[in-house]
C-alpha cells in the first residue's frame, strides 16, 4: 500500500507593505501638471519681455541695433 501525502497547513508571513499604484500616479501626474505650468508661466513671461523691449526700442529694427550695440559694447 502507498503512503498517502501528509496535508500540512502552513502560514506565511511577510514584512512587505503593500503600496497605493493609484496615489503614486496622482503625485507624478500632479507633478508634471505643476511642471508644465511652470514652464508655460516662464515661457509667457519671457514674450511679454521680448514685446516690451520691442515696443521701448521703438520697433523691432530698434531692438536688434540696441542689443548688437549692447553686445558689442558701443
């Protein structure tokens, strides 16, 4: 006659947390929106610089000669 297998129960522990997915995509997701705001405030800054030099130059002809001669030191 065979031996029949022996059932055992057994209890596994394990020290692992398990982690949010879904909070992890909200923070990067959260992030780039930040990021791209950002980049769009600096990029909306740096026109409303370049149409204020324009308009002090007098024109855009003005603005080019202004910044050669500043560059140049003239």
């Amino acid at each position: 006659m065979e031996k029949a297998p022996m059932m055992v129960k057994t209890k596994t522990r394990s020290n692992v947390v398990a982690s949010d997915v879904i909070g992890t995509g909200i923070i990067r997701g959260a992030a780039v929106g930040f990021g791209a705001m950002a980049a769009g405030l600096v990029g909306a800054w740096s026109v409303s610089c370049l149409v204020a030099g324009i308009i002090a130059a007098g024109g855009p002809l003005g603005l080019v000669t202004s910044w050669l001669g500043a560059v140049a030191g003239i």
